[in-house]
C-alpha cells in the first residue's frame, strides 16, 4: 500500500497540507511575481508541470490557463523537508518569507 497521497485531515480535506506532499504543515511561503514566477516557483518545490497551471488557477480563482496580469502574491503552505529540497526557506504560518523575482539591471 503506497503512502502518497497521505490520509486527509479529520474534516476529510487537505486544508492546511503542504502543497507538495500533502502531509499537515504551519509552515509556509509566499511567491511575489508574475504567473510565470510563481509557476516556476511552484515547479522548483516539486509540483509537476502539468499540475502546476491548476494548482496556480485555485490560488488565483481564475480558471486554467487565465491568470491576471502583473505581479500577484501567492502563499501556500510547504513543509520544510519540500521546501529544502527546493532550496527554499519557510517560516511558520502566517509569518513567511517573501519570494520576489530579482529587477533586471540596467
């Protein structure tokens, strides 16, 4: 019997789970940035491609594939075991980090 995904929470969710890997988490982060930032980011923690447009369309409300235009904030929850895989820091929810793209130099 495989162990992914992990048994939902007691309301039979995934609220308050790492994106990830689904497991319970407080921790978390946050991405600052266009869709293509943020989709990179979540590709970077280990959401495979193919799921990433959805996961970033019910961060947003929007429907697959349509995002807004122009610098977002996207938080989601992320264990610290995902996050370091990722190279990424998490602090405790809501208290996190803020990833934001670097500005070109001019």
């Amino acid at each position: 019997m495989s162990d992914f995904p992990p048994p939902p929470n007691l309301h039979g969710n995934y609220a308050g789970s790492c994106v990830v890997c689904l497991k319970g988490t407080d921790t978390g982060l946050v991405f600052i940035g266009d869709a293509a930032f943020i989709s990179a980011g979540l590709t970077a923690l280990g959401i495979p491609k193919d799921q990433v447009v959805h996961t970033l369309a019910a961060a947003t409300g929007g429907v697959d594939g349509a995002h807004p235009a122009g610098d977002m904030p996207m938080g989601v929850r992320v264990c610290k075991s995902c996050a370091r895989r990722a190279d990424l820091e998490v602090g405790l929810w809501p208290t996190v980090p803020l990833y934001i793209p670097p500005k070109p130099r001019s």
